[in-house]
C-alpha cells in the first residue's frame, strides 16, 4: 500500500478552514446589518432608519391615497349629475315625441 496523501488532505483541510471562517464572517455582518435595520439605537430608542424611511413613505401614499379618494368623489358625483341632466333629456325627448305624434 503506497503513502497516505497526507499534504492533500492538510490542503483540503486548510481550504475547508478558509472557506468556513470566510462563512462565519460574512454571516457576522449580515447579522450586524440586520441588527441595525431592526433594532432602534442601543439606550436611545429611535426607531430604526429604513422605518423612518417606511414610514414617510406610507405618509407620501396616504396623501396620494386622499387624493385619488376625492378625484373619485369628484367624478362619481359629475357621472351622477350627468345621468341626471339625461334622465331629463330623455324625459323631454319623450314629451316631444308625443306631441309630435298628436299632430
């Protein structure tokens, strides 16, 4: 039986090694990043920046919101006024067309 590769294995073993503190790492500043978009500010209690940022959002789309709320109030109530001024034609028109028919 020949020698063991044993330079191979301390090889893989130290790729390993590399590969798994490179790992632990990035996985330590995504938990810090993480930390620190969800947790307000140690002993001051603020609330976290990207929910200052949400939250003003939800405020730009709330007055988009109210906005659109009265454009449609706007227009129902024009559409409704319009039906009626037609209910009136057609009325009119039938009365007409009555009289019309009389003569």
């Amino acid at each position: 039986m020949g020698p063991l590769p044993i330079a191979q294995w301390n090889d893989a073993l130290d790729r390993m090694e590399s590969a798994l503190l490179s790992a632990t790492r990035a996985l330590d500043r995504h938990e810090e990043r993480w930390e620190r978009a969800v947790a307000p500010s140690a002993g001051e209690g603020e609330p976290p920046l990207a929910l200052n940022r949400i939250d003003g959002r939800l405020e730009d789309w709330q007055s988009r919101l109210r906005a659109a709320d009265e454009l449609t109030t706007s227009v129902e109530r024009e559409l409704a006024e319009r039906t009626v001024a037609v209910e009136r034609w057609r009325t009119l028109f039938a009365k007409w067309e009555g009289l019309l028919k009389r003569e």
